[in-house]
C-alpha cells in the first residue's frame, strides 16, 4: 500500500499541470486566431494608448487581480478553486471572472491565440513551460503580472508551494522557457 501511494504522490509531481497529450512547442511565429483575440503589439499596456483601448487595460488588471487573489492557494490537480488549483486552472479562472473563455488545459492554451515574441511580452499574456526532464513538451503555464524591458513577472500554480509569483529570469524558470502567447 505505502508503495501505491509513494508511486502516486510521484506521478503526480511528474504530471505538473494537466499537459495535454495535443500539446505542441511552437518553433516559429504562430498565428492562429481565434474570435476573442487582438493583435495589439506594444511592449507595455500603459505606454501605448493608440493600439490598446483603455477598456483592455481594465480587463487585464481585473484579470490579474483575480489570479493574485488565489496566492497562497495549494496546489490541486484539476483544481480552479480556493481549496486547491493547478496552473491552467489558475489561468482559465482568472479570465472566466471577466467572461473570457479559455481552453482549459495546458496543452490546448500553448497553441490558443497569437505566438509572441518574448521581447513583446506584456501584463495579461501567457508563458509555456516544459519542466519535464529530457522534455520540451509544454507541461506548465503562467500569467504575466509585470513586464518591462529585461524583465517579466508571473504568478502560476506549482506543485511544491501553490500559487505564487516569479521571474523568469530567474535559472529554473528561464531554462523552462517555451513560448508567449496573447490570448487578448
């Protein structure tokens, strides 16, 4: 029994973040559409008003608020609640609060809306990492909060602390690194 149970708890930490087996790693730009996106291209939301309407603006923070409510929140396989959540669940939840439906695994996010250039990363975006070893099978998501030149902030769900904040410059994260999309 304590054998089932130590390959449970060990699958499960593999496993992350409910990964879909349709999952792709985009090489190049990718530029499927879907109804509820925008091809705004600023560097930041604030800074350039004549691609980004105010009302985005609003929505993304909204958006953000509502994913840095569930900090602290455990994490939970198939979670999108306070008593537990995963990384796309945290994600598909946050954009649910403001009536935007999202695919709701991983998989399905990593190839939703338009594949950015990390340079063009800005707050309300996505990030894709594959944190398998000897993978580059996207497994994990992120929302960024905070985005300047050199550098990007995001809150995600992980298996060993719950839902908390990062930087991708930090080596674990940076390494991890697969691709930014918009979905807005």
């Amino acid at each position: 029994m304590q054998r089932i149970l130590t390959f449970l708890f060990a699958f499960m930490l593999l496993a992350s973040c409910g990964a879909s087996k349709k999952a792709k790693v985009v090489t190049k730009r990718d530029k499927q559409t879907s109804s509820s996106t925008s091809s705004a291209k600023s560097d930041n939301w604030s800074t350039n008003a004549e691609s980004t309407s105010t009302a985005d603006y609003s929505t993304i923070k909204k958006i953000i608020k509502e994913a840095e409510s569930y900090r602290g929140t455990r994490y939970k396989y198939g979670g999108t609640t306070k008593k537990g959540m995963d990384c796309s669940g945290l994600v598909t939840t946050a954009f649910k609060s403001e009536n935007i439906a999202l695919p709701r695994s991983t998989g399905e996010l990593s190839s939703y809306g338009d594949w950015i250039d990390l340079k063009e990363v800005k707050e309300g975006d996505l990030l894709f990492f594959a944190t398998s070893k000897n993978s580059r099978k996207v497994n994990h998501v992120g929302l960024v909060v905070n985005a300047r030149p050199g550098f990007v902030q995001f809150i995600h769900s992980t298996t060993s602390a719950g839902v908390i904040t990062s930087q991708l410059s930090e080596r674990y994260w940076y390494f991890a690194f697969v691709q930014a999309r918009r979905v807005m």
